[in-house]
C-alpha cells in the first residue's frame, strides 16, 4: 500500500509520455507478433482450404459449405 501510494505521488506530477513509453516499448513486440501470426494464419488457412460453416444457419439441404476461404 505505501510503495503504491508513492508511485501514485510521483506518477502524478510526472508527464504522461514519461511513464508510458517504457510500457508501449515492451508490448509494441507481442503487438507485431500478434499481427505478424494473424497474417500468418490467415494466409496458410485460407490457401489451405479451411473450410467455414455457421452451425445455425441452414443453407440448401441443412449444410453450409463454403470451400476456399480465397477463392
């Protein structure tokens, strides 16, 4: 409770670009790796032939097939 109460006394005359740009530089990787799997995914799902289905969603005789997300 005491160090809490410190850093919120410091952090509050201090400017806010000064605090979080040591946090925006750590999470700025998970970020890009987030993005970079995404793609990645993306990519091999959808030339891969992934195949998508709505399970409440009857289409035709009851089954929803789309084949090729990229096609």
């Amino acid at each position: 409770m005491i160090l809490i109460s410190i850093y919120v006394l410091i952090a509050s005359g201090t400017p806010v670009w000064l605090i979080l740009q040591p946090r925006d530089f750590i999470n700025v990787q998970i970020l890009y790796g987030g993005i970079i799997l995404m793609v990645v995914s993306l990519l091999v799902a959808g030339f891969g032939g992934a195949v998508v289905s709505l399970p409440n969603f009857n289409f035709a005789e009851g089954v929803m097939n789309l084949g090729m997300i990229w096609l």
